[in-house]
C-alpha cells in the first residue's frame, strides 16, 4: 500500500517550484526503525513490485552520468520526487537519495543538493533534518529561492509561523510576486487574519500564471473557505483545481472529508475511486462505505489496520493523522486514537492536527488532553469554523 503526501505547501516547495522558476512539496519516525526480517519469495516467478514506466527505462549508464553531471543528476531526483507525489510510492525517495548521494560527498555540497535532501527529508517528515539542510544551502547560496520556499514550508508545518514569515520575505527579491503573494498571505491566514488573506488570495493577478500556481492558488483559497465556514466556495476552489491538477491528492483527500461531513458519501466514495492503494485515500474510502453501509467496508478496514500495523513495526509515523482519525471514527477506540493524536502533534501542527486531537480528547473523556492544542491556537490567532463548532458542541 502507498502513502500519501498531504501537504500542498510541501510539494510545491518540492517539486513546483524549479519549474516556476526556470519559467519566470510519509514520515520516517522519530524513534528510527524496528528490525525487521527480509520478506522470502514463494516461488522464483512471484512479481514482487510494479515500477514506474521512467524507472524501468532508468539504464546503469544513465545512473553512472549521474553520479558525475550535475546537470543530470538533478533532473533525475527531481523525476524521483515527482513519481513519489503522483503515486504514493516513497521508494522513490529513496531512489531520489541514491542520486543525489555522490553529491552529498562532494566539498562544497551544492546548495541545489542540499535543497533536494531537504525536499526528500521533509516528504518523510524529518522536518530537523530538512531546516539543517536548508541552512547549509542558504549560506553558500542566500538567494535561493527555493530554499527559502521550502524552508518556509517546513516552519509552516511546525507552527512556527513567524519564522515562516520571514522565509517568506526573503523571495520578494528574487520569485514572482505571485509566489510570494502565495506564501505571505498562506500564513496570515493560519495568524489571525484569515478574511484578509483569503480575499487578497483571491485577488492575485491570475493573467499569466502557469498551472502549477493556479493550482495552489485554488488549493489554498479551498482550505481557507473550509476554516471560514465556507464549505460551497472551497468545493468550488477543489474543483476548479482538481481540474487542472487531478493528481493533486491532497486536494482530492480534501475535497473528500467536505463530502463526507455532509454526509455525501456517494460523491466521495466516487471522487476517491481508483486512489485505493494510498492509506489517506482509503481511510476516507472506508468512511464512505460506512455510512452507505456498502459491504466491502470490512476487507478494506481490515486492509487499512494492516497498514497502519505495519508502520507500528516500522517504529514510522507516516499516517499518525490518519490512524487517529481510523482508531477514532472506525475502530471506535477512543483512547487508542488519542495516543496516535498526540504523537502526530509531536510531529506535525496544522489546523487537521488540531482536529483531530480535541475530537480524540473529547471521546476518549480526557479533553485536557487537547491543551496544548488548543493553547497553540489562541497563541497564534487561529481560526477554523471546524474547530469552533467542535467546541461549542462539547458539554
């Protein structure tokens, strides 16, 4: 089964933004991995793994060059990356890594290394190790945009927004307004300022723009309507941007939880069909069967506890956003979800990281649980109506 980026913010600094440029963003765990024996085929014909068309024509000659142009090696890590976006795959981080390691030996490093490795760290949510990277790119390279992009994702995600901020202001210099514009306003939305950033979002100048930044425009303004209580313009937004980007699954997850709080499973079930290989996917998918009572709900639960078991084993924490909400919404185990909840907080702190801690603490009888949650909101002037109704629903 395959993972699920869920950040848009993460693969734009990932892998939109040398193309913006040119033209003008699944966790490794915080306790490392658990031993694990080698899986024996049955039998000497048994297909152990389908690759993607561009890695199956990846010759040794091609990863020899590599090792030797730079020119080469970074087009092919970013083809890694991008095939670890559109399927899920985080194999091809790896492959992506193995590129880039000869150049990781060199002295000096090249800054476009550099920010690669971070983009890769960061895709695992090794978020230290990712800002350490960009750190060391930044002082041989201060202007590059990309760093400071990928930099001001990665303190996004954390909570840290004024340091965001500041990587922020340092593309006005060098990107398109619209990028920056993008960036600055993302994350005075999350600050207290959530109406005026989503109308100057909305008042980006759209002449122009390639389909990568009208993707994230629309990907943004949706998230921003959600935290608005504005569920019919953010439908509007993921639609027009699942209309350009159809592989953006961070989207279509999206798009799916506003059809599944209104109880339009039907239309989730249908805008998730196909994605079935990815966990964020099928938890949603689940959740789908459930209120229509369809019967595959049980082999696909037990699908996705297998998955969730695995990365127990693995000592990851890819989908701890997800097993909270499975334990929580599916397993009804309340206090289980709980857990999963708080250590997806040590990990991430977005608005959905948020949610799902107060809606576990809740349930599980324990909401001074959410605390820290919920200090981390009225600290930083976060709105979200999700959040608010949750609140005044509690006893």
């Amino acid at each position: 089964m395959r993972s699920l980026h869920r950040r848009r913010w993460l693969l734009t600094a990932a892998v939109l933004i040398p193309a913006l440029i040119t033209g003008l963003v699944m966790v490794r765990g915080a306790h490392g991995s658990a031993p694990r024996l080698p899986y024996v085929p049955a039998t000497d014909d048994q297909l152990l793994a389908e690759l993607p068309l561009g890695v199956r024509h990846q010759t040794a000659s091609v990863r020899a060059l590599a090792s030797t142009r730079l020119d080469i090696a970074l087009p092919l890590a970013q083809f890694h990356i991008a095939q670890a976006r559109s399927t899920g795959d985080l194999r091809q981080l790896g492959y992506a890594e193995a590129v880039l390691q000869p150049w990781l030996q060199q002295a000096p490093v090249p800054a476009s290394v550099r920010v690669l490795t971070a983009t890769i760290e960061q895709s695992r949510h090794d978020f230290g190790t990712a800002l350490e990277q960009l750190d060391l790119a930044l002082q041989t390279d201060p202007d590059n945009v990309q760093a400071w992009l990928t930099r001001a994702t990665v303190l996004r995600v954390l909570g840290r927004y004024d340091q965001a901020q500041q990587a922020c202001a340092h593309l006005a210099a060098q990107a398109d307004s619209v990028v920056t514009g993008l960036c600055e306003q993302s994350l005075r939305g999350l600050t207290g300022h959530l109406r005026e950033a989503y109308e100057a979002v909305q008042g980006l100048p759209q002449q122009g723009l390639g389909i990568e930044l009208r993707a994230w425009r629309y990907s943004e303004l949706g998230e921003m309507a959600v935290r608005l209580g504005q569920d019919g313009a953010a439908e509007h937004w993921w639609r027009e941007g699942l209309q350009l980007k159809p592989d953006d699954f961070f989207v279509r997850a999206a798009y799916a939880d506003l059809l599944l709080r209104q109880r339009r499973a039907a239309e989730a079930q249908a805008l998730l069909s196909g994605h079935e290989s990815m966990e964020p996917m099928l938890l949603r998918i689940v959740l789908a069967e459930q209120i229509l009572g369809n019967r595959r709900d049980a082999n696909d639960r037990a699908l996705l506890a297998s998955a969730f078991q695995v990365e127990e084993q693995r000592g990851e924490a890819v989908h701890r956003r997800e097993q909270a909400r499975f334990l929580l919404d599916v397993e009804r185990a309340p206090a289980a979800s709980l857990v999963a909840a708080q250590q997806n907080w040590q990990v991430q702190r977005e608005p959905e990281d948020v949610l799902v801690l107060v809606r576990a603490a809740q349930a599980a009888g324990q909401p001074e649980a959410a605390a820290p949650a919920l200090e981390f909101v009225r600290q930083r002037g976060l709105e979200d109506a999700r959040l608010d109704a949750l609140q005044k629903a509690s006893p």
